[in-house]
C-alpha cells in the first residue's frame, strides 16, 4: 500500500495539536507535583525514613496513576476542544 505524503496544512496541524498538548499537560504536571507536595510530602518522608519498600510501591503508584489520570484528563480535554475529533 503506497504512503501518501501529508500535506504541509496537515504537518502544520499536527504541530499546533503537539504544541497544545504539551502546554496543557505540562500545565496539569505543575499543578500535581505541587499538589503532592503540599498534601503527602510529610506522609512520604516519614515512609522514606522508616518503611523503605512501602515507600517505593507508594512512589511507584503515584508515578502509574499520574500518568493514567492526567493522560486521559489531557485527552479528554483536547478532544472536547477539537469538536469530538480525535488526532
């Protein structure tokens, strides 16, 4: 099956869709590392200074539903904003 090359609008599209992307979910990262370090900074020094393995599960945990969470929060929006087109 030939590829058909994109055209420069599509290319330009795809950029402008990356960009906004990467602006919202660097917005939504920000926000989360200050909220974790606000509300269980203490309760993750304490694991870290006496329970070395619960702490390591804990950060891994956090770490999996950061990414699970503001990935599908970013997609949602994103796609709320494109009219329902996912890119």
């Amino acid at each position: 099956m030939a590829r058909v090359a994109p055209t420069k609008k599509e290319k330009t599209n795809t950029l402008r869709a990356f960009v906004v992307e990467l602006a919202v979910y660097a917005v939504f990262v920000t926000g989360y590392f200050f909220l974790v370090l606000h509300y269980l900074s203490g309760w993750l020094q304490n694991l870290h200074l006496y329970h070395v393995k619960i702490y390591a599960f804990a950060t891994i945990v956090l770490i999996i539903g950061q990414a699970v969470f503001l990935e599908s929060v970013t997609t949602w929006l994103l796609r709320l904003l494109r009219g329902g087109r996912s890119e």
